[in-house]
C-alpha cells in the first residue's frame, strides 16, 4: 500500500501544469475524474476511482473499494487497492462528447477476512476464519466515453494473472472457479465505471 501511495504522490508532483484536458469541446478544462465501479458492486464491493491527467494522452488511475458482506452463514469484509498507468492511444473530442481509447497496465491487492460457519454433529454452528491477500497484474483495454460537459463512461476488459497468499480451504469447492476467493491463475476482467470531470 505504501509503493502505491508513492507512486500517486510522484506522478501528482510531475504532472504538467500545461496540460489541457478536455471533457467535451464545450467543457472547462479538467484535468481529473472521480470515478465509481458499477461493475463491482455485484461483488459486494463498493470502490472509488481517482483519474488523473498529466499528459492529454496519459493519466494514472488510483482505486480502492471495501468489500462487506454478513449474512447467516459467511461474514466477509476486506479491502481492494488498484494502481493504473492508462496511455490513451485513440483521442476523439467533439462539442457535445468525447472519446478516448485506452490500454492500462495494472497492479492489484486485495485483503479479505472471512467468516464461515458450518453444521456439523461434533461441532454445530461453528465458525471458521480465514485471513489472506492477493496479488495480481495484467493488462487492460478500456473505452472512455464524456458526455454533458462532465459526466464520464468507462468501459474495459482485459485480464492478468492473480495469486492468493495464506488462504486455508475450508471448503473444497471455495476455489474451483476464477471469481472464488482462493483462485490462482490467469483471470480475465471486464467492469464498468461511473464518474465525473472535474
């Protein structure tokens, strides 16, 4: 967490203060965009985005959500941290909207808690903890669409590879599939984001 926190104060300080970035060709120039992930909240996770332009055609992406879940049978709770150099290959600003074509190379961590509770005869509604983190990278490819002078659309897919530390099985069927909690191995990506310019 301290590696991207680094990262974000260093390309905040060498951002070009010359810079003009542009929502739509009717918008003040902005240079930012806070952002939500719609797509994450299937997930039980609610994430803020902060996009920053120090280049028209370059920006860094800095993310972090917390997921929550507490129901009867699992508690969950964790944090997701993201860092994003986003290189924007394709720039085209019109009056009323924009759009930017992007690739973005991407770090990710996630820390997650969980609780489980199981029946069995010996030992009935016991539960069973479970701390890990997880670590992934990979590449993205994403569309930025700007509309009514401050309202951003950004939809990417991609993919990476994950690797989950420290995380103890207590159900063999917990991380057979690429969206489980103790999946290791190549995952793809696809979300969508919310934000606005400013």
């Amino acid at each position: 967490m301290k590696k991207i926190v680094f990262v974000f104060v260093f390309v905040i300080s060498v951002s070009a203060a010359s810079a003009q970035i542009l929502a739509t060709a009717n918008s003040p120039e902005y240079k930012n965009i806070l952002k939500m992930s719609v797509s994450l909240f299937t997930r039980n996770t609610f994430q803020m985005g902060y996009e920053r332009f120090f280049q028209p055609n370059t920006s860094f992406f800095l993310a972090a959500g917390l997921k929550f879940k507490d129901s009867d049978y699992e508690k969950d709770w964790g944090v997701r941290t993201e860092a994003q150099m986003r290189f924007h290959v394709y720039t085209v600003i019109k009056p009323r909207d924009s759009h930017r074509l992007y690739f973005a190379p991407y770090l990710l961590n996630e820390y997650m808690e969980i609780q489980n509770t199981y029946n069995s005869s010996s030992l009935p509604g016991s539960w069973t903890t479970d701390t890990f983190n997880a670590f992934g990278g990979g590449m993205l490819f994403g569309w930025s669409y700007s509309f009514a002078n401050r309202i951003n659309l950004d939809i990417y897919t991609g993919g990476g590879i994950r690797k989950t530390f420290n995380y103890v099985n207590t159900n063999r069927y917990d991380n057979n599939g690429i969206y489980d909690y103790g999946y290791s191995g190549i995952i793809p990506r696809l979300g969508i984001d919310i934000g606005f310019w400013f």
